[in-house]
C-alpha cells in the first residue's frame, strides 16, 4: 500500500505540471489559470449538490428504518473527489468529475468492496462497543430474517 500512494504522490504532479504546460502553450498562460479556477469552481459547485442529494437518500435510508452504508460510503467517495476537484490541474479533476456521476460512483464503491479494499470489521463480545477485528474470539453471528409460521 506504502509502495503505490508513493507512486501515486510522485506521478500525478508530474503529469498535472507536464498538462499545464502543454495547455499552457496551447491556449496560453492567462486563459490555463482561468480555466483550472473555473474547473475547480463549477466541481465545487456539483460536489456541493451531490453530496446534499447523498445527505437527503442517507437520512431518507436511516428514515426508513436500514443501514446506509452505500450512501455513506458515496459520502466518503465525495470528500475524496472534493480534494481531487480542489487540486489545481486537469488529471485530478478529470478523475473529479468522474467521480462526481453516481453510477461511476457506485461502480467504484462495488469494485472497492469486491477487491476487498474497504476493511471489514467483524464485532464480538467485546463491551466497549467497537470493532474487535476479524481477528476476535466472540461467537460467529449469522444475521437474517424469521417469521414464526403457527
């Protein structure tokens, strides 16, 4: 894990300088600043909507009595793609924007899960009240639905 956020630190400015020069010559200077400000402008602008309509289907989740994992999870996806939107440059706001349509959103989140990247955290007869790891020796629970049938 240490290996690839060093990569990701170490090429992902190389590329946003090698597109702001390259934009930069292109259009010029002056019009590549207004346009990573306009970017950074309009993402904040639709993080804000997004992460209020996730704000509402959480609340309407919670409402309706279930677990809003997925929204909360979109949630945690959102403050990542703010700090992607923020970032001056057009790689991370390319991934920004990207993350800010909700099926790609959940695409991300279900290949997240499937890769096993999000840890799980298995809860024991621990009294404290927190995840004891999957490592804990409390009883395995198995969670459903019954109904009596007389």
């Amino acid at each position: 894990m240490f290996r690839l956020l060093l990569i990701l630190f170490l090429t992902i400015p190389v590329i946003e300088i090698y597109l702001l020069i390259k934009v930069g010559s292109v259009i010029g200077a002056l019009y590549t600043v207004g346009l990573v400000v306009a970017t950074a402008v309009i993402g904040a602008y639709l993080l804000r909507k997004q992460g209020l309509s996730t704000l509402a289907r959480v609340q309407q989740t919670m409402a309706n009595g279930e677990i809003p994992a997925i929204e909360l999870m979109e949630g945690a996806v959102l403050l990542v793609t703010g700090a992607l939107l923020l970032t001056p440059g057009f790689f991370t706001d390319a991934i920004g924007f990207i993350c800010l349509v909700p099926a790609f959103r959940r695409a991300i989140i279900i290949w997240l899960l499937k890769r096993g990247s999000i840890i799980q955290f298995k809860s024991g007869n621990n009294h404290r009240g927190g995840p004891t790891g999957p490592s804990s020796s409390g009883p395995t629970v198995i969670e459903g639905e019954y109904r009596r049938e007389e």
